[in-house]
C-alpha cells in the first residue's frame, strides 16, 4: 500500500537555531506509527544550495533541496525558524536577512499553511504575512516584533498562536508543542496525544499556556516596584486593591499606576491577577487542593473569580488545565479531592 505523505518544508539559512530546525522533524516522525493506516509527512529541508548550513550551535546540517526546486511545486506546511544575535542593550535580536525573508514570501504562497518556530516569526512578518494578525514569538524578542511591524498584534505570553493558516509559536521547546498542535489539526487530537507519549511530553500543552511565569518576569528598574512585587508574591492570599498596592509603596494611585505600566507593561491590577495565576497553576500542578483552597490561598474571592482569570489568561479552565498539567508527584491535599 503506498504512503500518502505531506511535504513538511523546513527554511534552513547560515545561523539559523538548531532546535527550531530539528524539533519539528522528531514529532512528525512519530505520526505514522501511531496511525492505523500508511500516512503521515515528508520533511525536507530546503536552502539557498545543498551545500552544508551551520547553525547557531555549530552543528552542520546538510540540506535535501534548494529554495528554487521547491518552489517548483506545492507545499502542504512551510516552517519557518529563526536566528538571534547578541545585542549590548537588549541581550539578543532577532536576526532577518532580506534575502532568506524573500524567499519565505515566495514560498509561503506556494504552502497550505504557513509556521513560524521562535524568533522566525520575525522572518513571516518582514515577509508581510503577519499583518493584521496576532502572533507569538519568543519573549525575548517579542519587544523588537511589535516595534518594527507595528501591523502585527504580538501577544508574548501563549506558546503558540494560529491566526488561520498562519501558526507562530513561542521559544525553545514549545516548537514541540506547535508541531503537535499541526498533527492535532491533520490527524486529531488522539494521534497528538499519542505522539505527546512517545516524546515523553505526557501531555499535550493547548495553546493558552504561557512561556513564562510571573516570577520570572524582567524586574523592574525601579526598587520601589521591586520591592512592591516581591510584597505582592508573599501576601496573595490578602487584599490587594491599588488603593492598598499605593500605600505599601507611598504612592498616589495614578503615580503607582504609571510607574507599573511603564516598568512592567502592566496596571497593578492586571499584574497581581497574573500573580494569583501563576501561584493557582503551581498549585493545580503540585498539589491535589480543592479549588475553594486555592481560592483561598492565590486571593481569588470566589471560585467564578478563579475561572474567568484562567479563561482570560490561559484559555482554559483551572480544571482542565489539572488534568492536563498535573504532576504524579504531586502531594496530597489535607481537604481532600479537587471540587469544581
């Protein structure tokens, strides 16, 4: 019986992020044998010659095509990574060379679908592909995207994003998490599952879960909204009103107001409920404490509280995302099994 295959193409260039070239390729792999019938994907990897591209690890990957054979034919799913380079004031840059950029805009209008991997988002939007959409891309340089396409709606936060047939996804691993969202959407939900399993990953993360913690968000330049933030992490569980917020750091609450947005990006408000967040996943995660308990200890008020700051932030609720996220080791609650 022949294997109905769909072509995966891969962008390779000079610096380009291992991970973001070879993570891909691991999950497609493992498609046909978690499928009853022959099917799955071809991935290729496509440069400007077939001799050697070295990546920003050093390793040396040898291309399968060039850019103008595969742009003879059709492309199910073109993936797009990405490259940084070291910058004095802001750590890294992305990198985008203008002729790998045209050659992902003549090859996007050949592919089904188009996905970005890190910082390739960087590549779709110099392309023009991301204008108008809402796109993810890895945090560090998430800064750098919405300051030079201001046509492109860029949300740090979720580990993937899909506007369409236009993915981009967030830094590092969550390349896995984009490839197995791409199987979800060919193959369904249960072949990704299967897939997940075989890569260890144990459970598929959806698309709302964030790429990064409160906690270890850039601190603030100033010592006063540092200390503030360090106030908020240990007394979540109490009242933290901006009226509250504003007397801790004997601040006005329009002073207070401004000095977060223009540290943190963020209203005080809006900063603690991402706190209260972040600390009701560890608990949800770790521990099998009611919800009423992790209302009580984040400082939710009620239960409706809880859900709708998970719906807005994670796109989930905080029961799904226990049965999805939930550690084996996790210890157990003394209130007993998880209500809600």
């Amino acid at each position: 019986m022949s294997v109905v295959e769909r072509l995966v193409v891969i962008v390779l260039f000079e610096g380009v992020d291992l991970l973001d070239v070879t993570g891909p390729p691991e999950v497609f792999s493992l498609v046909r044998r978690e499928m009853p019938e022959p099917t799955g994907y071809r991935v290729v990897l496509a440069a400007e010659t077939t001799d050697p591209v070295t990546t920003s690890a050093g390793v040396r990957l040898l291309p399968d095509t060039t850019f103008d054979e595969v742009a003879r034919g059709g492309v199910d799913t073109l993936i797009v990574p990405g490259s940084v380079e070291a910058d004095g004031r802001h750590g890294v840059r992305a990198r985008t060379d203008p002729a790998v950029v045209d050659r992902v805009r003549t090859l996007a209008g050949r592919a089904r679908r188009v996905a970005s991997v890190c910082v390739g988002a960087h590549l779709l939007a110099a392309a023009g592909l991301l204008d108008g959409k809402r796109a993810t891309t890895h945090w560090s340089t998430a800064r750098q995207l919405a300051d030079e396409h201001p046509a492109v709606r860029v949300d740090a936060d979720p580990i993937f994003i899909r506007e369409g047939d236009t993915w981009t996804g967030a830094g590092i691993s969550a390349c896995l998490d984009l490839s197995l969202a791409l199987v979800a959407d060919d193959f369904g939900e249960t072949v990704a599952l299967r897939v997940a399993r075989q890569l260890v990953m144990y459970l598929k993360r959806p698309s709302g879960q964030s790429q990064f913690s409160v906690p270890l968000e850039p601190v603030s330049r100033t010592r006063r909204v540092e200390d503030l933030r360090h106030h908020i992490l240990r007394h979540l569980g109490e009242q933290l009103t901006v009226a509250d917020l504003a007397e801790h750091a004997r601040l006005g609450e329009r002073q207070l107001t401004r000095v977060f947005k223009a540290e943190l990006g963020m209203t005080p408000s809006a900063y603690v409920e991402a706190a209260r967040v972040e600390a009701a996943r560890g608990q949800l995660e770790s521990t099998d404490a009611t919800l009423e308990r992790i209302v009580s200890v984040c400082g939710f008020g009620t239960t409706d509280t809880l859900v709708r700051a998970f719906r807005r932030r994670l796109g989930t609720t905080p029961t799904e995302y226990r049965r999805r996220f939930r550690s084996p080791f996790g210890e157990p609650a003394p209130n007993g099994e998880i209500s809600g």
